[in-house]
C-alpha cells in the first residue's frame, strides 16, 4: 500500500516491502543477534494497517498537522497515517477545523512563543474511548469549555480532554502538569479481558491485537503455579503482572513512573485483583534492596525501555537466584547485551520468540525464557550389588564404607 508522506516522514522504514518480506527482514536480524539460539519465526498481523493507539502530531501556521520529517522537526502535513484508525483522524480532523475557529495561537519553537505546541491522541480500541491531550505553554485556555463542547459533539468516542503545561524547549512533549479540561483525564481500555485505565503518560502498547498475543506467550513460558511468587519489573500501568495474577500466588509490580504507578494501583483496584502490589521505585534499585534482603521469588518478568536493564540488576538477580526469568524487549540488540550478563550469573536460554508489534518499521518485540544453566555432561553408573558374576558382593561395600568412615573427633568428655 503506497504512503504519499513515507519519504519524508520516516517513520516506516519498510513501507515499501510486501508485508511477508518484512517479516522475513525482521527474522534475519534476530538470527544475527543472535547466533547460537533458535529464532522463532515472527508472529505477524493479519491486517497491519490501523494498528496505532497512540500518536503525536504537531501543527504549523497554517494550521496544517502532521508527524516530523526524520531527523528534524519539520512538519510533514498530512491527512491521513496508514498506521492510525478512521477515528484517530476524524478526531484530528475536528481539532484542526476548531483550531482555525478560535485562530488556536500555534507555538513557534524558533521565536519560542505562541501556545499550542502537540496534540496526543490515545484510543482505547476494545471500547471505543478517545483522550485528547493538547500540549501548550500555558495553563490558561480561553474558550476551553466551547472547545471541548464542539469536539465531544462531533467525535462522541472523545470521553477527556487534557491540558497539559509544558513551558520548556525541549524535544521532550509532555511534562508534569496537567489540567482536565473535560471528563475523568483518563479512558478505560480491555485488554486480555481486564480492564485498565490509560491517562496521558500511561505507558501502554501500541498494539492492542499483538499485544495479547504476547502476553499469551510471556503467560505460557512463566507456567505460574498457585505457590509462585513472581517480580513484575519495570512494570507500566501492571498490565503484564495483572494477566498472570491469576495463575501465581503474588506478582509485586515496580514502576519507576508515577503516573503509570498511580494507574497501576488504580487497574488492580478496578479489576479486584488482591494478590498484587506495586512498588513506586527504580527496578535496578528495588531489586538491588531485595538481594540484600534475600528475599525469596520464584520467577522475575522485565520489561525494561529500548535501552534494556542494567548489570546491576543482573547480578541482583544472581544473588535472588529465581527459578525463570522472562525478559519481554522492544529492542533485540541491547536485549543480546543482557543475556551476555545473564550467562555470566548462570542464566542461559535457547529459544527467541519475536512478535511484530509494529508492522512497517525496523522494529520487532522478542522475547526468551531464562533459567539456571544445566551441567553439559553427566555420567550414569549402574551397579548391581550381591552375589554373582558382574556383582559387587555386600561384605566388600561394608569393609569400603569401615575404611573411609571418619575418625571420631575428641571430645571434653572422652578426656
């Protein structure tokens, strides 16, 4: 399918590629990261258009949105992403004609002046709820309570409206501080058939499809038993120690994110899951305190950023000594660099599932169970004892157990 804007966008790097070729691309990579285990073949989509629950876009002078031009913050306009729902640019489409209404003061990064600078849209697909986050250099919006009117008229889906305060230059869009402009400041999305909460800065899968399907799989090598005690690591909104909840005895989730922590608490309270308990805290940190505490886990899942975990996580998971340890990662390389780590502590794997979380990009979500590393060799010796050709008689075992018993230690008493 052609992309009018794929050019210049760069955001989809394999745009151009049959859907099964990226797959195969995919695949290759993995296998060269991986050279000595076995590389699944990836688990694709059946439609991998549409898939995106979330997007970012920026708005020019002439009130034109779109997504920035690669390696720089030129704006791209567009009308529609192959990636995003029908409903994701009915909604953009409505800021946009409501913008020009109200004559929307569009920040200017290089005079550093004007209001608006993103827009963030977030789907909840399973029930069909829209947040929309405007990202300006002010807390005062004139006109906010007409705005939000006229766009939840039009785009019923559009259950909040959020503002949120960012006064710096920075590449980084959102910040701390936020104002509700209309509804909850969250939507509620289903997901492996809970229910969670996802506000402006939750950190939830792109997508939704692909997603359960890796959790099926983090479920199936994680085999919970009802006596299992398992550490949900950089954890999110719980999303991954929630589906599982049910099959162990306790998951204790760690986020250092506190919003995402918030919804975290928030999503186990919902669901009335009891047996779950998050830690607000860094995941390296906690599990650093829960080495020196000896504290007993039966199995660790982590979920670490792009950039992967740390050697000091590791090797506090070499004093915890879990019996499995199943490592979920966006980025395949810095997830080589780990198991390197791994192996040094005595944690070895054999197997790489990959999962297309995100069709047309470079990018492709892996997977590998951990677990103690085996003896290579072991030798099985078989004797038979009493009388008889090829026996070992019992009166020789006796004599051979006399000759090596150990001598009694002197004792105060024996003096």
């Amino acid at each position: 399918m052609n992309c009018p804007i794929s050019k210049r966008c760069g955001s989809c790097q394999y745009i151009h590629m049959d859907y099964p070729q990226q797959l195969i691309k995919k695949q290759d990579y993995c296998q060269k990261l991986f050279p000595q285990l076995n590389v699944h073949s990836v688990v694709g989509m059946e439609n991998p258009y549409e898939y995106r629950n979330k997007v970012i876009v920026a708005f020019n002078q002439k009130y034109e949105y779109g997504l920035y031009e690669e390696s720089s913050h030129k704006i791209v306009p567009m009308q529609k992403c192959l990636l995003h729902d029908e409903e994701t640019h009915k909604v953009l489409a409505k800021i946009q004609s409501l913008f020009r209404k109200y004559r929307m003061s569009i920040y200017d990064e290089h005079k550093n002046r004007g209001f608006l600078k993103h827009v963030l849209i977030r789907r909840a697909i399973e029930t069909n709820q829209t947040l929309v986050v405007l990202v300006a250099t002010d807390g005062m919006f004139k006109g906010s309570k007409n705005f939000c009117q006229e766009l939840v008229k039009a785009c019923p889906s559009v259950q909040s409206v959020v503002l949120n305060v960012n006064k710096r230059q920075t590449s980084v869009v959102l910040s701390s501080i936020e104002k509700v402009l209309y509804g909850k400041g969250f939507i509620v999305d289903k997901l492996c058939a809970l229910s969670f909460k996802i506000s402006a800065q939750s950190f939830y899968q792109i997508n939704h499809s692909q997603c359960e399907k890796l959790y099926a799989k983090v479920a199936e090598l994680l085999n919970g038993q009802k006596d299992q005690v398992v550490l949900d690591t950089y954890c999110g909104i719980g999303t991954i120690g929630m589906s599982i909840a049910k099959n162990v005895k306790k998951v204790i989730g760690v986020e250092l994110n506190k919003d995402a922590y918030k919804d975290a608490l928030n999503n186990a309270k919902m669901n009335d899951i009891r047996n779950i308990s998050f830690y607000n805290e860094d995941a390296t940190i906690f599990m650093q305190k829960m080495a020196q505490s000896h504290m007993h886990i039966d199995s660790v899942i982590m979920d670490p950023p792009r950039a992967g975990s740390t050697k000091e996580f590791v090797e506090a998971i070499g004093i915890l000594k879990p019996q499995s340890v199943v490592y979920v990662s966006c980025d395949p390389s810095t997830q080589a660099r780990d198991l390197k780590w791994f192996q040094q502590i005595g944690y070895v794997t054999k197997d790489v599932y990959l999962y297309d979380m995100f069709p047309h990009t470079e990018h492709v979500e892996t997977i590998v169970l951990l677990s103690h590393k085996s003896p290579e060799s072991t030798i099985n010796v078989k004797e038979e004892f009493g009388e008889g050709e090829g026996k070992v008689p019992l009166d020789l075992i006796a004599e051979r157990a006399k000759k090596y018993q150990p001598k009694p230690k002197i004792t105060y008493k024996m003096i």
